[in-house]
C-alpha cells in the first residue's frame, strides 16, 4: 500500500512537470539557449568552459530533437548543462580575476619593497653623510686642539724665554748692585783711612 502510495505521489508530482515540459519545451529551451548566449556574450566569461558550454549546446540540440516522451528528461538534462556550463564559466572567471588580483599583489609587494629599499638606501646615505659631518668636525676640534697646543707651546717658550731673560738681567742687575756696593765700601774704607 505505501509502494502505492509513493508511486500514486511521484506520478502527481511528474505529470504537472511533463505537461509543462510539452507544452512549453520551446519557450523553456528558448530560455536556456538565452542563458548560454548570456556566458557567450559576457566579456568576463566569454573564453571559458568551453567544454561546459559545448555539452549544454549539444543537450539544447538533443531537447529540440527528443520526443515528446523523452523531452522532460532532456529538458532537465539541459537545464543542468546550462547550470554548469554557468557555474564553470563564474569558476573560471573567478579563478582568472583571483589570478589577476595575486599578481596585483605580487606587483605591489614588490613595489613596497623596492620602496623599502629605496627608503633603507636614503637612510644610509643620510648616516654616511651624518658620520662625515661628524668625522669632518672631531678633526676640525682636534686640528683647532693641536693649533691651541701648539699655540700655548710657544707661548711658553716665549714667556720660559722672557723669563730667563729677565732672571739674566736680574743676575747681571745683583751682580752689578754688588760691585757697586763692594766699590761703595771700598771708597768708604778709602775715605775712612788718612
């Protein structure tokens, strides 16, 4: 009884469909043939699925041939071709625009690299020169440091020089004072004796 049943409900269930697919197979391919048209004529899908489309084409060709006992089954064979041929040629699509947007990024990373590089490059320079800069003035301090040396060297060697001159002239100047005194004492001891 349920065997009955069940069959009794499919054969409901597929008689609407079958009177529908015979009286409107035309219409329905129409559609389908539509929809391929649609992948044919989209620039994003256009050189894809090629397999997919060429096997939904042949199933449209086999649905105008089919008998009309045969044509509900080809109808649904169509409309799964044309499904696929669709979801195939999206995949592709997709598949070339994920490719496209990888090698964007490719593209970019380079790029952002390359300017990494550059901005590393100028940065060095910019030390290199900095360390000139730095080198160039510890030598102009120790340059100005040996002239300041140098420069108080011979002031010492003039001031040494003026002071032994001084103490010369010093010594001659006692010694001077003290012949003068001793002639002093002499004349006085003279001047003393009758």
């Amino acid at each position: 009884m349920r065997s009955k049943t069940s069959y009794g409900l499919m054969l409901a269930l597929l008689v609407p469909f079958a009177a529908i697919a015979q009286s409107a197979p035309e219409g329905e391919a129409a559609i389908l043939q539509q929809r391929l048209q649609a992948i044919d004529s989209n620039p994003d899908t256009a050189g894809t699925a090629a397999y997919e489309r060429l096997q939904a084409r042949q199933s449209l060709a086999a649905l105008t041939s089919a008998r009309s006992s045969q044509r509900a089954a080809a109808l649904q064979i169509a409309q799964w071709r044309v499904e696929t041929a669709e979801l195939a040629a999206r995949t592709e699509a997709t598949r070339r625009e994920l490719t496209q947007l990888e090698r964007e990024r490719s593209a970019l990373i380079v790029e952002a690299s390359r300017q990494d590089a550059v901005r590393a490059r100028q940065e060095a320079e910019r030390l290199r020169i900095q360390a000139q800069i730095q080198t160039e003035e510890a030598a102009r301090l120790r340059l100005a440091a040996e002239e300041e040396g140098a420069a108080r060297q011979q002031a010492e060697t003039v001031l040494q020089g003026v002071a032994s001159g001084e103490a010369a002239k010093l010594r001659a100047a006692r010694q001077r004072d003290a012949e003068l005194r001793r002639r002093e004492a002499e004349l006085l001891k003279s001047l003393e004796q009758p």
